[in-house]
C-alpha cells in the first residue's frame, strides 16, 4: 500500500535491513511493531517491501513523535532482539519531506 494522503512537511524514517538466515519470529514482531507505531502520537502511515533488502519508510508529525516512538520500551526490546538475532545490517535514516506528488490511474 501506498501512503498518499499526507500534507508536507512530516518526517520519514526509512529503516533497510539485511536479514540473518534463522528469522524466527522475526514476521511475528514486525507486525507488533507496525500495530504499536499506528497507536503512536504523531504517527502518519507506512510502506514497506522485502526482497534481499527490506525498506520501511514510516511517517510521523514531527522529530519528537520519531523520539517518543525510538523510547518505546516495547520497540525498544524489538530493536535489541533484531541487533541479536534477525539483522545483518541494518540502517535508519530520517528525512523532512517538504513537498511529494504522485500519480494514480
């Protein structure tokens, strides 16, 4: 799915990740982590696609919504069992979008 139905500015966090062979519940508390990040202040929406390389790119209202969500002791203990057990590598990056178009037919 496609999020089109943002108003710039907002920030993006795009989140690409290289997965370890053993994934073990690795889907399982992804899903938790989108579920938790919808009920978060400041959450806008999210994409995200898999192949060799993941790509989540979530959006939110302001830097410290990002923050709020990053102290998230739930999150947290995911991020620490990601660095443990399911990423090779990974890499955050945040951005301010200041303006976005599309297209749709």
């Amino acid at each position: 799915m496609i999020v089109d139905n943002l108003q710039a500015p907002y920030y993006a966090v795009i989140f690409t990740t290289l997965l370890e062979k053993d994934i073990e519940g690795y889907l399982e508390t992804a899903t938790r982590m989108e579920d938790l990040a919808k009920l978060q202040e400041g959450y806008l929406g999210i994409e995200s696609a898999r192949s060799e390389v993941g790509i989540t790119v979530s959006y939110w209202k302001n830097l410290n919504n990002i923050v709020a969500w990053k102290n998230n002791i739930e999150h947290t203990e995911a991020r620490n069992l990601g660095r443990e057990k399911w990423y090779k590598k990974y890499q955050l990056r945040i951005c301010k979008v200041e303006r976005e178009y599309g297209f749709e037919k």
